[in-house]
C-alpha cells in the first residue's frame, strides 16, 4: 500500500462544499516547516489532486492551512475586523504508508475535523 493525503472542506453555514478555499502544505520537522504545495479546492471542496502525492509521501509531522478568512471574504460573510477565523492550521502526524483524509468542516465561527477515509 501506497501513502497520500487528501482533503475535502465544506461549509456547513451554507450547507455546500467550499469552493476556492487556498490551501498550503507545510512537513513539519522540529522548528523547521517546509512549505510542499498550495492547492485551491474546486466546486466540490476537493483538491483536483492528491495534496501530498504518493511519490513524495514521507512519514512524519505536516501542517495544513486552509486561508479561511479568504474564503469567507469572498462568499460574502459578514466581515469582523479582525475576523474570528482567518487562517485555520491543522497539524497532524503520519504514522503509517495509508491514506491519511483530513477534512475540515467550517462555519464563521468554528471548525472540526477528523481522519476521514
């Protein structure tokens, strides 16, 4: 079995996927990140490729931030200054060659995830 990642987020205030949300992957080692890639999701709140293929899959610590504030500028929620949520990261650990699905379910005001499958 092959190891990658993937990601899927939705907006649960619209009830739809959220399309056009940025999204950079950072692997994580120690103090040090390194940016790998930034995608943008597409109508159905994917990426149109695995965000982390298998042919750079490595073990390890990686962060994802999803630039939110963005998303939610652009599809008209109301704007506080300084928005509650602007940049959500997520950092989470790999620790086996498999599938690894991090999605991220998002309102204005909060967010969750999980392993997905």
């Amino acid at each position: 079995m092959t190891g990658y990642l993937t990601t899927h987020v939705l907006d649960t205030a619209r009830g739809c996927p959220a399309e056009g949300l940025k999204i950079e992957l950072y692997r994580v080692d120690g103090e040090t990140r390194r940016h790998l890639r930034t995608l943008t999701t597409n109508a159905d709140g994917r990426t149109d490729e695995q965000i982390l293929p298998a042919a750079e899959f490595e073990l390890g610590t990686y962060e994802l931030l999803f630039h939110c504030g963005d998303y939610l500028d652009a599809n008209g929620t109301a704007a506080e200054n300084p928005r509650f949520l602007d940049v959500v990261p997520l950092r989470f650990g790999m620790s086996e060659t498999a599938h690894y699905h991090v999605p991220l379910l998002l309102s204005p005001f909060g967010y969750s995830t999980y392993r997905g499958s």
